[in-house]
C-alpha cells in the first residue's frame, strides 16, 4: 500500500521530469505507478487514464487526484496532486519572472523548436499502448479515425461524439454481442 509521501515523491518524479503536459506524463505513471511500485494493474491504469480524460479540467491534474484517491482516499489524493504540480508551477514562476530577459533571444527559441518533436513522440507512444491495451485492431479502429474526421472536419462538439459512441458501445454490448457469444 502506498504510503502518503511516497505517492507525493512518486507524483513529484513525474511532473518533475515530463515535458509537454499531462499526456506526455502517461508512460512515466505507467511505468511508476504499474510497473515499479505495482499500485495498479494494467487495467486499473487504463480505467483511470478514462476517467480522466472525461473530466473537465487539467488531464495530469486529474490522473493524479484519480489515482491517489483510488490508493489513499482523498489524502492520497491531494498528497498526489501537490505532487504532481509542485515542480512545474515552480519552474512556470522562475521562467515568469525572467521570461523578458529572454523571450527573444535565437539559442532559446530553437531549443523550444526542437522539444517540440520530442513531445509529439512522447504523446504518440502512450496512444498506441492504449490502443493494443484497449483491444484496438483493424476491425474496430475505423472507430476513432471517423471520431477524430466528424470533430476536425465537420466541426461535431467532442462531447455529443462521446455520447453517441457511448450509448453504441451499449447497445454492441447490450444486443449484438449477445447474439455472438450466444452463437
């Protein structure tokens, strides 16, 4: 069981050392939080990891708070959350204050230009370990390519996507996947 500083040490490690904000933080709580400390299983994480997406607010602001209060209660869950943003509200404070000093300058400009890269890499490689987790193949992945065309291109509120692919995720569930197990 984890101990209360412990998940405010293993929560401050991961918003310490991630780059590019709360998707970016998924392998490192994984690999914390599954794999090391053994909090939480597999599916566990992945459950949370939903739950936190379906919030409002911040993603790592609510993973963290998910969840330390799935361990801990809701101490678990502050501890988790103070954490997990101790360390960039600190570094966001130090770069405020001297941010004017060096806002235009060339070498700092093309070290952002080349993070930039590296975040989408590391928000890509925990989407598709969620995929092979979540049991998406090429029978069912026409399902999130067509979810991600009706918000981009038509413009369809997330929220009515999510809506409609859950109550179809019912009724398969409900009805046709009755039918097959039956048969």
């Amino acid at each position: 069981m984890a101990g209360y500083l412990e998940l405010f040490w293993s929560f401050f490690k991961i918003g310490s050392f991630t780059l590019g904000g709360g998707f970016a933080m998924i392998p490192l709580m994984e690999k914390e939080l599954v794999q090391q400390k053994q909090w939480l299983s597999k599916e566990e994480f992945l459950d949370l990891l939903s739950l936190s997406q379906a919030m409002p607010g911040v993603f790592a602001v609510n993973m963290a708070t998910s969840i330390g209060y799935r361990l801990r209660g809701k101490t678990g869950a502050v501890m988790s959350v103070l954490g997990n943003i101790m360390m960039p509200i600190l570094v966001i404070l130090v770069l405020a204050m001297f941010f004017r000093y060096f806002r235009d300058n060339a070498v700092v400009e093309s070290i952002f230009m080349g993070i930039r890269p590296c975040v989408v890499a590391l928000i890509a490689a925990p989407v598709f370990t969620m995929a092979k987790n979540a049991g998406l193949n090429w029978r069912n992945c026409w399902i999130p390519l067509l979810a991600a065309a009706l918000i981009w291109l038509l413009g369809i509120s997330p929220v009515l996507i999510i809506i409609v692919a859950g109550l179809g995720g019912f009724l398969y569930g409900r009805f046709i996947n009755k039918k097959e197990a039956a048969t």
